[in-house]
C-alpha cells in the first residue's frame, strides 16, 4: 500500500469513526470531522500532510 493510500485510509476512517462517535455518544464528536476536513483541504493546498510526516517516523 502506498503512502497516499494510507492517508487516505486513515482520514476515511476516522471521518466514519468520529461521525458514528457524534450520533451515537456525543455530537461535539463531529468537531473532530470538522478537524480531519480541514487538515485535507489545507494539505491540497500546501502539500503538507502530519500523519505522512508520522508514518515516515514508522517506516524507518
């Protein structure tokens, strides 16, 4: 699996986790979809991603 599969693995993931987590538990989950959003609209942008920088520290 490539590295930009395994973001985008991740940020899927974690969209339906925290959107499961805000119905069912508590809606200030969904601040965290809020949060996820954001850091994908912002690294279309300036190519910068923290979870590669992450998983780069795992790779090695």
């Amino acid at each position: 699996m490539t590295m930009e599969n395994t973001i985008r693995a991740f940020a899927g993931s974690f969209i339906l986790i925290s959107l499961a987590l805000g119905h069912f538990v508590n809606p200030y989950w969904f601040l965290f979809t809020v949060f996820v959003g954001v850091n994908l609209l912002q690294s279309a942008f300036t190519h910068f991603c923290p979870l590669e920088t992450i998983l780069k520290q795992f790779k090695k």
